[in-house]
C-alpha cells in the first residue's frame, strides 16, 4: 500500500533555544493514563508536553494534525505509520484493513482498529497535537470506542484549543487523567523574568517586569513575543508604558513589531511562505523563484532571530512557523497581495507533484483554486486507487472539484459512478456512467474539441471496458447472470483490444454467472484459476477472501470436508502470517455452516460464538447478515421459532447488496417461519398459490432454488401433486447434471413427500443416504426428510433457548446448567 503521508507530522517538534521548564505542570503526567491539554494558541502547549516526552522511556507516536486530517483514512494512515515505531505487526495489519476499507463501513474499521490496539503489549504514547482541527465526527467516534475501550498498554495525549468533543466525564470516572488549562500553563512571574532576561542584554527592572506579566498574566507567546519587541526598543520604560490592551490586541500588534522588525525582503518570504503548512528550502527556492540556498540563509536568520519559526526536523530540513505568527503572515498576505496566491499555491503543487508527493501536491492546487491542475492529477489517480480499494478516498478528493469540471471529463464522471456503486448505491451511480459514455463518445468522434476534458489519454481509451466492468457489476448484484454472462463475454475482447489489466476481476464475473446459474464445477475452476494467478499481485486479504468464496461453493456443490480444509488452512496461515484477522468471523462462520450440515449443531453454535467474537471486532462486508441467516436456520431446524424470528429480523437490517450469488437468504428464511407458523390451511394453501405464480412459469434460476425447496416442504401432496412433482423431478435432474450433490439429496427428501408407495419412499430415501454418506449431511433429513437419520445432541444453547421460550424472563447460560446440576443430584 502506498502511504501518503508527510513524515514531519510524524515527529516531535524540537525544543526551543530559550528554554524554561516547567516541573510542576510535567509531574501532573507521572500518574495519568489520558492527558488533556486545552488552552489558547502560545501557552506552550506542544512544548509541555515535547519536554516532558523526552524523559519518557517508551517510544511514541507524535501526530501534528492539520485541515487536511479530517478523513478517518487519512488519520488512521498516519496513525499506522506512526505505529512502525511501536509495534510493526501492528502498523502492517492497520494498513491491511485500510486496504480493505471498500469491503468495510467505517463503523467497521473503527472497531477492528480498536481491536487491534488492545493486542498492544508494549507500552507506548500517542499524541494528538492540535486536535481541536479535527471535525470529522467518524474520527470523534474513533476516539471515543478508544476511550471507552481504553488500551492497558496505551498512554493518550490530546493537545488542543479547546475541551475535545469526548467523553470526557466518563473518561474521568474510568481512567487517571490529568487536565492542564492555561492556569498550570502559564508562567510565573520568575519563570517570565527568565525568559524575558535570555532574549536581553539587561534585566528589566522588578516594576517593568510585574507590569509587563500583569499585562500578559503569564501567556507564554505573548511574553516571547514582547521579549522579541524589547529586543529593539530604544526606550524599554515608554514600551512598557504603552503596553496595554487584551491577549489577541497584545498579540496581533506585537507579531506586528517582529515582522516590521525585518528587512523588505524577509517580509516578503515571510508572507509567501506562509501558505505553506511545512517548508524545506529547496520548497522555497522554486515557490518563490529564488537562486538555490538563497533561502537557506533566509530561513537560518528567522531561526536564530526567534522569529516564530520552528525546525521540525533533527537535520533542519523541514520548518513551521508558530500558528498564530503563521496566521497572522496569511491575513497580511491576502490583504496587500492577494492575486498573486493563487501562483504561489499552483507553484507548490507542481513542486510536491514533481517529488511524487501527490496527495500534498492536490490539495494545494485546491486550496489554491488550480482545479484543471488538481483535477489532471485526481483523474490520473483514479485507476490505482480503485485498484488498492481506496474509491471512498477518491471521492472525497473529486467532491472538492467543482461540479461542471467532473460533468465534463469522461474518467472523472467514471470513478465518480464507480465510487458511488463501490459503497452500494447502485441507482446513483448510472447517471454518472450515462454522462462517461456520452463524453467518451464525443471525445473518440473528434479528440481536439474543448467540450470535452481529458488528462489520462490511456485510461480514457480503456473506458469502455473499465465502463462495462460496472455494468457487469450491476447485472451481478441484481441476479441478471444471462446478462452478466453475455458482458463477461464482450470484456474478454475488449479487455484483449485495450490491454486491461485487471482481467481477473473478468474471470471473477464469469464465476458469479456459471454460480448463478447454477454450474458451480465450472465457477469452482475459474475461481481456482484466479485465486492461483493473483498470487502475489492482489493483496493478502483480497487473496484471502477468495478462501470463503471457494468454500461456498464447495459447500453448495455437498463438499465437506475440501470446504473445512481449506478454511482451517487459511485460518491457520492468518494465525501464523500475522495477517489482520478480518475474515477470520466468516471463515469461523463457514465452518459452523459445515457442522450444521452435519448435525453437529453443538459445534455449529461454537463456531458461530467464535465467529461473533471475531466479528464484532473484524467485521466483514455481509458477515452479520450471513450471521443472522445461518443462526436462524439453526434455530428453526429446532423448531424455536421466536429466536429464529429475532435473528431474521435483525438479518433484514444488515442486508447487504452483494454481487456474489445467494442460495439461502434472508427473505427465504422468513417465507419458511411464515409458511411454518400458519396454522389456517385456506390462507397457508393461498400464500403458497402467490409463489407459484410467481416462480412455476419457467425454470427456476439457481439462486430461486430454495424457495422451491420452501414451497415443496410445506405444499399440501393431495392439492399440489400434479403441479410440483414434474418441477421437482426437473431440478433433480439439472441438479444431477450440474454436480450438485447437495440440491439433489434435498429434493430427493422432498420428493418422497409426494410418492405415495412406500417402496418407492425407501428407494428414494436410500439414494439421499448414499449421497450424504461420505461427507455425513444430516442437516437435509432435518429440514426436508423425517429426521430418521439424524441422531443428534441438543447444543447448550438449543437447551437454553428451548428452555427460555417458556420462561418470563430468559436464562443465562450458566443458570441453566445450575439447574441440570441441581435435577442430576448434584
């Protein structure tokens, strides 16, 4: 994964020359676990607590935020990197579920990041500095699970302007914190007299120094600032005299003092450069189209003159100014200077463009209003940020373009529909591939025209495939696999014609349509081909989930045991690669599928409480819903309707649009509690009526299966006979073509259902037991047979919830096995 970060946010800034430390506010740090740090701009904050991270043992992560830190991406990216230094198991597996941020929600991310702090055994100490430019809420949210969750091995620093929109009252009730205000900020009058005397030739009388802190009350950049003022004053008495007025009068005038304290030249660096968030003098030598070195020397007078400007690096190669200096140079420069911003901003964006710093170089050209030269760069970015599965983050850089700019370049239009169809809406995208179409067909038509906008000359000429790649996307989460079939088909030679390189993800439609309809021998090999080819291109957890979509299938095909190979290996490779265990819930959650298929409905519900444990921490893409799904089908098997009812409902507010094929979902799930639960056989008979209409009038799709399979359970043999015993012979025979064994031990169950001589129920009954024997199905003879072949042991939590369906108010685990203790003697 390509980082884009600027290492210098990553580092403690040094500490001044004129240092005056400050052991009372340091030793409120000994004993806490959470420091806030809230006070106005100038009090020292970051020096505070710089001075009092260097006597600390453990390593830290020092984060310098700014305007550009509000996506929850972009700080956990700096987050992670910052974790290099703590913990590099841990830095590589935040950085692989930032890879996987298309296949999660945000609510996702925070809690398996959460999750993965906890695992944390060395300690450590993290600084937020300058928190209070944070307004994203999902990053507030972040902050709060890490408080509410609080890491054993974690120390937490908030530096900020103001109280932090968290928890903090809680905080203080759970955790040691210490809160330093600008009442332990500020300096004593003997710590003001130090540092002003370190900047004076002379020491001011004790009357010039009470008026000059009464004046300031402490306010450590003010006294800097009038320290630096007094430096060049001819009469130190009349100074001090006039020395009046509040903190922000006080200060905006004496900032005034130093920059009219310097040359003309040196005023003009100064408000040039104040659009820069961090400056190295080869920046300012090209921004400001100066002779090499010339503003090295510039840059080294403002260091020891103490002009607010701050090394940010051990080797002096990168510089701040002071925020508030800083603020000051940007208001002055957009009064006396204005037109020439733009240029200065465009010239900076080159620059970070040229050193391949592309995220840095974009947002100035935005802040800059260089949308062409911003836009040039977001269009190119396009096809490898979808690739590493970063489309949400693309989106936020295109959303900051102006409208008409996106409406008229053909890839721009594209990533923003593909985009939109990556985080499921597949409604808003199509207006937008509609408008990459049409600009893609004027622009072959005639390339020179000025309507249309292109940068990346070699990614509008693969439009079409990338195009089609999305409406067969589409035609995947809609279920249409003749449609999606025929597009696989027109990808292979257009992806031929314009060299696309993404031709997996090709191979992975032509899986869905043979899945969906219903050859899974043929989705089975492609999907082994991909899996094998891929490796080593795609990225471990995008390799890893393959693993699930393979085992699916084997499962759905009646293979066992190569399904419970294959995750039990991949569970083990997680474990011991130390790769992020996100899809560790739905291998979990597979393997309780195998048990239930098997009978083993004790082992199945253990399963599932690990994949839960898992999944509440690593939550991946519809694992709730696959949850909820297979919970309830457990539950139903046993008759316990009420719990069955609760996970359907809880199943349906998780559904998740997904391409890859359904054989049992959700709505299946609650036609069969519907169908079970009613008891008046004219209404029963009449629901049963709506589905037939809906489904007898051709052969049912592959993925319609289980409605049938629905319909064949609870239909009445005398009214429906004639009707659904040709439909039912129709789908054993496809099924038996198609290699699936498990379709045809199901509808041989149901079949008997209709056979009215006895011999013929056994032949019947005899052919499902060989086909389930080798792989030990019982699951079918539950739902579908009589239940003969199934000689099984009630799972505690099948007790419990048999138990609790009588009972007020339910019992707990533990509870229920007191009483089994107590009925035994014991």
């Amino acid at each position: 994964m390509t980082k884009m970060v600027i290492p210098a946010k990553l580092q403690m800034p040094n500490l001044p020359f004129h240092l005056i430390t400050k052991p009372d506010a340091e030793a409120l740090f000994d004993h806490a676990r959470v420091f806030i740090v809230s006070a106005q701009a100038g009090s020292g904050k970051s020096t505070l607590v710089s001075q009092w991270l260097v006597s600390q043992k453990e390593p830290y992560i020092w984060y310098a935020l700014d305007d550009w830190d509000n996506t929850l991406w972009q700080f956990l990216t700096y987050l992670a990197t910052g974790f290099e230094g703590v913990d590099a198991k841990i830095s590589e597996q935040m950085m692989q579920l930032l890879e996987a941020r298309q296949t999660l929600d945000d609510e996702a991310v925070i809690r398996a990041v959460s999750s993965l702090l906890q695992t944390v055994r060395q300690p450590y100490i993290i600084v937020l500095d300058d928190y209070h430019l944070i307004k994203d809420q999902m990053i507030h949210k972040f902050m709060k699970t890490i408080i509410e969750h609080f890491p054993e091995s974690m120390r937490l620093c908030l530096i900020s302007r103001e109280d932090p929109p968290l928890p903090l009252a809680k905080l203080r009730l759970k955790l040691k914190v210490a809160e330093l205000r600008m009442s332990e900020l500020r300096f004593t009058m003997a710590q003001a007299n130090d540092l002003i005397t370190a900047y004076l030739d002379k020491p001011l009388t004790e009357q010039q120094l009470e008026t000059i802190y009464e004046r300031t009350e402490g306010w450590i950049a003010g006294l800097q600032l009038t320290a630096l003022t007094l430096q060049g004053a001819d009469d130190i008495d009349r100074f001090v005299t006039e020395f009046s007025g509040s903190h922000y009068y006080i200060m905006d005038y004496l900032l005034e003092e130093v920059l009219e304290r310097h040359s003309a030249e040196v005023k003009a660096f100064l408000l040039q450069t104040s659009i820069f968030e961090y400056f190295s003098p080869e920046l300012c030598d090209e921004v400001l189209e100066l002779s090499p070195g010339h503003s090295m020397r510039i840059i080294e007078s403002l260091v020891k003159s103490n002009s607010f400007t701050i090394s940010w690096e051990s080797d002096h190669a990168w510089f701040r100014y002071h925020h508030l200096f800083r603020e000051l140079l940007r208001r002055r420069l957009s009064l006396t200077d204005a037109y020439s911003v733009p240029a200065l901003y465009e010239r900076t964006g080159d620059w970070f463009n040229r050193q391949g710093r592309v995220q840095e170089a974009i947002d100035y050209y935005l802040n800059g209003t260089c949308f062409e030269a911003a836009g040039a760069l977001i269009e190119v970015l396009w096809a490898p940020m979808d690739m590493s599965l970063k489309s949400s983050s693309w989106l936020e850089m295109a959303k900051r373009l102006p409208k008409a700019m996106i409406e008229r370049s053909p890839m721009l239009s594209l990533g923003y529909g593909w985009a939109l169809l990556d985080s499921g809406d597949t409604e808003g995208c199509e207006p937008w591939f509609t408008q990459a179409q049409k600009l893609y067909d004027l622009w072959r038509h005639d390339p020179d025209q000025s309507e249309v906008w292109v940068n990346d000359i070699e990614e509008t000429k693969a439009l079409p495939v990338t195009l089609m790649n999305a409406m067969a996307y589409i035609a995947a989460v809609k279920g249409e696999y003749d449609t999606l079939m025929h597009l696989a088909e027109e990808l292979k030679h257009l992806a031929e014609k314009h060299a696309f390189k993404k031709k997996w993800l090709i191979d992975t439609f032509v899986v869905m349509a043979h899945w969906g309809k219903g050859d899974l021998d043929q989705a089975t090999q492609i999907m082994l081909k991909v899996k094998e080819e891929t490796r080593g291109i795609l990225s471990p957890l995008i390799q890893n989930a393959f693993v699930w979509v393979l085992a699916d299938l084997y499962i759905q095909k009646g293979l066992l045991s190569k399904a419970q190979l294959l995750l039990e290996k991949a569970i083990d490779e997680v474990v011991r690669e130390g790769i992020v265990p996100i899809l560790l819930a739905t291998y979990h959650l597979y393997l309780a599928m195998i048990a239930a298929y098997r009978g083993e409905i004790a082992l199945a519900f253990e399963q599932l409480e690990i994949s839960k444990t898992y999944g509440h921490r690593f939550e991946f893409m519809d694992w709730r819903y696959k949850y909820n799904t297979l919970s309830a089908r457990l539950y139903m098997s046993e008759g316990l309707w009420e719990s069955a009812k609760l996970c359907v409902n809880e199943g349906k507010r998780h559904t998740f649009q997904n391409p890859i094929p359904e054989n049992f979902t959700i709505h299946d799930m609650d036609l069969w509690i519907r169908l079970s639960q009613e008891k008046d056989v004219l209404l029963l008979n009449h629901r049963i009526d709506e589905v037939l209409m809906e489904l007898e009038h051709h052969m049912p799709e592959y993925i319609d299966e289980m409605k049938w399979k629905i319909i064949l359970k609870f239909a009445s043999p005398e009214k429906y006979a004639s009707r659904l015993v040709p439909i039912c012979e129709s789908l054993i025979e496809r099924a038996n073509l198609q290699n699936r064994r498990l379709s045809v031990i199901d509808f041989t169950l149901l079949q008997m259902r209709f056979v009215k001589s006895e011999s013929k129920r056994e032949a019947l009954n005899k052919v499902a037991k060989q086909l389930a024997e080798d792989e030990g199905i019982v699951l079918s003879f539950i739902e579908y047979g009589d239940g003969r072949e199934a000689n099984l042991e009630e799972s505690p939590e099948i007790k419990r919830a048999k138990v609790n369906q009588s009972l007020p108010e339910p019992l707990t685990a533990r509870e229920l096995e007191i009483l089994e203790l107590i009925e035994k003697g014991y």
